[in-house]
C-alpha cells in the first residue's frame, strides 16, 4: 500500500521546489532572475540560490603578448595576474550584489555562490553539488552562427545538467 501523500500535495498545492539561477553580466540572466522570481515565487523552497562564474583568467592571451621576450623575462607579470584577479572578484561580486537587491525587492531570501571556471560547466557541476530542483539560465538569443563558435551556456546545461533546466528568454 502507497505512504499517503503529504497534505500539501493533497490540497493540491505545489511541493517547494529547490531553484538555483545562473546571472552573468548580461541582461538575458537578471531579466530570468526577475522572470523567476515573478512567476515562480509560491514554489521556491528559500532561499533562492543565485550562482555567478568567473571565468579562468586568459593566461595564454597575456603570455602571447610577451612572444619573443628575451629568455629568462617573466612571461607574465605577477602584480598583472594580480589585478586580473582582483578585477574579477570585485565583477562577481557586483553581479551578486545586483541579484541580491533584485531578490530582497520581491522579499525572497537568497543564498549566493561565486565559482570559478568554465561557466557552463561550472553551473551544471554547482546544480548537481547544490541538489537543486530546478535550474534557471537566461538566453542571449544568439544566432546559429555566434552558437557555433561562441558556443551557448544554456545549450549546454540542458544537454549536461542531473536535474531539468528552465531557459528564459528575453522577449524584444
């Protein structure tokens, strides 16, 4: 014999849902954010996980610059890859801080992260650690051609992601 289900779910209530947005700079990931927190409120189990990535510093690119220093010539300067860093930090924390004042605006508590790496991977990676229920990645609406080459963040958390994938798009 089946266990009886929760009251909840017998008055036919939603079961809170464990929901974590992805925000980068972009518009497309605070208008999801604001989408999320306007349509689907009355599921969301607080706090609201909102997930930012930095991207690995482009080494390769600054040693590129530094192509046919004399051996023995860093390659790169430390205090340069120090700022680079830097630089990145106080952009996470920006993005956050927006998404921060954006939940507390619709009165919704929210719980942050900040990763570092590949940001499609690292949102698939966070999803799983975090098991969450949902997970809510704005779209650029780029064009086959940029997808190509740029390759699309959210294409790749609905192909690689444990648990199902909400993209909201931005409508023009």
């Amino acid at each position: 014999m089946a266990s009886p289900a929760p009251a909840q779910l017998q008055r036919g209530e939603p079961k809170p849902q464990k929901v974590m947005v992805a925000v980068d700079e972009s518009e497309c990931s605070h208008y999801a954010l604001e989408w999320a927190l306007r349509s689907l409120a009355p599921v969301i189990a607080p706090p609201l996980l909102v997930l930012t990535v930095q991207p690995l510093l482009p080494i390769g690119y600054v040693s590129a610059a530094s192509f046919g220093a004399p051996l023995g010539v860093p390659v790169v300067a430390p205090e340069l890859i120090k700022s680079m860093q830097e630089r990145q930090q106080q952009l996470s924390k920006a993005l956050i801080d927006k998404a921060k004042e954006i939940c507390a605006q619709h009165g919704v508590s929210v719980e942050t992260m900040i990763e570092v790496g590949d940001p499609k991977e690292m949102i698939c990676e966070a999803a799983e650690k975090s098991k969450v229920d949902l997970l809510i990645v704005g779209s650029h609406s780029r064009g086959p051609v940029q997808r190509l080459f740029l390759g699309s963040v959210s294409n790749y958390c609905m192909h690689h992601s444990k648990c199902p994938v909400l993209v909201v798009k931005k409508q023009d």
